[in-house]
C-alpha cells in the first residue's frame, strides 16, 4: 500500500532523492565509471552491454551529440578491451522529431559499429514507436547484421511481430515491458504477461533466432532455463540478461556456472532520471529504500552502485 503510494509520488520528489536511491541502477556518470565496471563483470564471467542513458531528444544538435557520445563510447571500450555490445534508444538520436535524421544517424552509428565490430541493441521503448524501431531494425540490418532489438511480451501485438521477425540470424531481446500501455494495446494481468513470454520465446527459438531473456522473474527464468534445455539447437542461440542493480546475482551466478551467457545492462550517463523512475516503479522494496535514504544520506551517497 504504502509502495503504492510512494510509486504515484515518485515524479514529485526532488530528483537528489530519486538519484540517491536509484544509484545502485546507474554505472556512473561516465563512460569511465561503466567501462570500469564492465571490466570487472568481465572478469567475473559475466558479458555486459553498455547503453549511454538518454531518450526524447527534440533537438538535431543534441541527437548528433548523442551519435557522437556513442562513437566516443565505442572507442573507449574497443581500447579498454571489454565486450563489444552496446544498447540505445532511438529517440535519443531524435526519432519522435525527425525519423529521417534519426535513421541518418543511426547509419553512421551502425557504421562505427561494424568499423569495431560492435553488437547494437535497439532497446524498445513505449508503443508510439514500436513500429518505427521494428522498420530501423530492419533497415539496419542489411547495413550491419550484428544488430538485434527488443520485443515487449506486454503488447498484444508481440507474438505476431516475432512470427513475422524471426529467422535464422535475427536477434532478439525478450522483456515483460516497461512501459505502461492501455488494455487495447497491452495485457495487464501479471499471469497473462508471464504466458506471453513463455509463447514469444518459444515461437522465437523455433524460427531459429538468437534471444536474450531478459527478465529477473525467478519463474520465467526457471521456465525459460528448462526451455531452453529441452528445445533443439536452442543451446548457444540464447543468454540471460538483467540490468545492474537488480539484486539477483545468486540466481545470475547459478546460470552462469551451468554455461549460460549471462549479460548485465550497464546504463550510465548525466540523463538518469527517466530510467530511474522506471526502475523505481518496479522495486518491490522501494518504500524501504526511500526511508532508508531519508535517513542514512550520507553513507547512500557515498556508496558505489552494486552489481545486480
Ligand atoms: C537487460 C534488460 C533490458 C531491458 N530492456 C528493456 C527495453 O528495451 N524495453 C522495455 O520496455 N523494457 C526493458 N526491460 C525491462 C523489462 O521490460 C521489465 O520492466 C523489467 O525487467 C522488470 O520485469 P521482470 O521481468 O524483471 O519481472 P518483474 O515481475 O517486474 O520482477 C520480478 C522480480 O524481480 C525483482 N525486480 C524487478 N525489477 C526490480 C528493480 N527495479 N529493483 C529491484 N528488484 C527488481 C523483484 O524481486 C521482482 O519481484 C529490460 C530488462 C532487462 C533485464
């Protein structure tokens, strides 16, 4: 109840709150501060995949500045020597403003990837641009095929999205779906949702895509973990991922030491508020944590983020 209450209010609170107790999502305020992290996911066995936070931009200078952090990004990983793999949203390079300039840049940024052979993934954001990011997937792909996206399980519309996406070399991301849909467009009864996924995942790997299951939902992963072992050639065509600060790494460890891939989303960047928020509203421990921060400043503030 009072978890609720505090979620309403999440967007009135003063944002050194949201920062202070949404730190352990972030990697930092630089590319330095993720990349620092990533070696050191790296090391422990875990693949990671870095997103420079931002989205809704509204200007062309700051989408070519964004295209501009990401190639910056790219080199300073490719010198670090961390995984290669990088995820963005596409409203960050101004997608909502201008779709042709949005794909323009988007180009430039698949050329870079493929000059370093990086991995691209376009995250998926709200249903007013599921259609436009589905089309730059598909464009993009014939000018760099190391690319994949997300599919939502949420939206009605996603088990005929993968029917129709899914083929051999197709790359997939599967989440539940952040982002608060109407019913027409959206299931959003829980049980609902988690029988979709199970219905996505399966339609994909049947068609031979790659697919990340990106969920920290203890019954889906068991679900999706027995799928996958007992699907054929699924194994090597799928990993586990989850976003940093989501306090699951027993479950991420087990998963890694039976030979899953297991990627970690390394989000950073001086735009944290709107992903905070998001994962904020998912935190079944939030009404702690924001007493917590009320009462413990200090030493919140000093704390460095912790790995999921
Ligand atoms: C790697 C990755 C990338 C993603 N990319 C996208 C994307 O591009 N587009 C999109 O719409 N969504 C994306 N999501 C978010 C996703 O859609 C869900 O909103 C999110 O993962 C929560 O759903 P869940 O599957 O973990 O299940 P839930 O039922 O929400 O959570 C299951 C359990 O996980 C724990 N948990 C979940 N979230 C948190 C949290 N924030 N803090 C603490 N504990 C938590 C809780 O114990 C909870 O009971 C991504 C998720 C992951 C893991």
């Amino acid at each position: 109840m009072l978890a609720r209450l505090l979620i309403t209010m999440l967007g009135v609170m003063p944002r050194p709150i949201i920062r202070r107790v949404a730190g352990r999502y972030i990697a930092g305020d630089n590319k330095e501060d993720a990349i620092l992290l990533a070696a050191q996911l790296n090391r422990d066995g875990f693949a990671v995949t870095i997103d420079h936070l931002g989205e809704d931009v509204t200007q062309a200078d700051q989408a070519r500045r964004e295209l501009d952090a990401y190639r910056e990004l790219m080199a300073a990983m490719t010198a670090a020597g961390v995984d290669r793999n990088i995820s963005i949203k596409l409203t960050q390079l101004g997608l909502r403003q201008d779709p042709g300039l949005a794909f323009a840049l988007f180009e430039k940024l698949l050329a870079a990837a493929g000059a370093d052979d990086f991995f691209v993934r376009i995250d998926m954001e709200d249903s007013s641009v599921t259609d436009a990011t589905l089309d730059f997937y598909e464009r993009g792909r014939a000018i760099w095929p190391r690319i994949g996206t997300v599919l939502q399980a949420r939206l009605r519309r996603t088990a005929e999205d993968a029917a129709r996406l899914a083929q051999a070399g197709a790359s997939f991301r599967l989440c539940k779906g952040i982002y608060l849909e109407p019913p027409e467009l959206a299931y959003q009864d829980p049980g609902r949702i988690n029988a979709a996924y199970m219905d996505v995942l399966t339609i994909l790997l049947d068609a031979g895509a790659h697919v990340a299951i990106a969920t920290h939902d203890a019954q889906l992963i068991a679900q999706s973990r027995f799928l996958v072992k007992t699907h054929p050639g699924a194994i090597g065509r799928h990993e586990f991922q989850a976003l940093l600060g989501v306090p699951i790494r027993n479950t991420l460890e087990s998963l890694r030491r039976e030979g899953h891939v297991v990627r970690i989303y390394l989000p950073f960047g001086q735009d944290w508020y709107a992903y905070s928020l998001r994962r904020l509203r998912e935190n079944p421990r939030i009404a702690v944590q924001i007493a917590g921060s009320l009462f413990r400043r200090d030493r919140l503030a000093k704390n460095p983020p912790e790995p999921p």
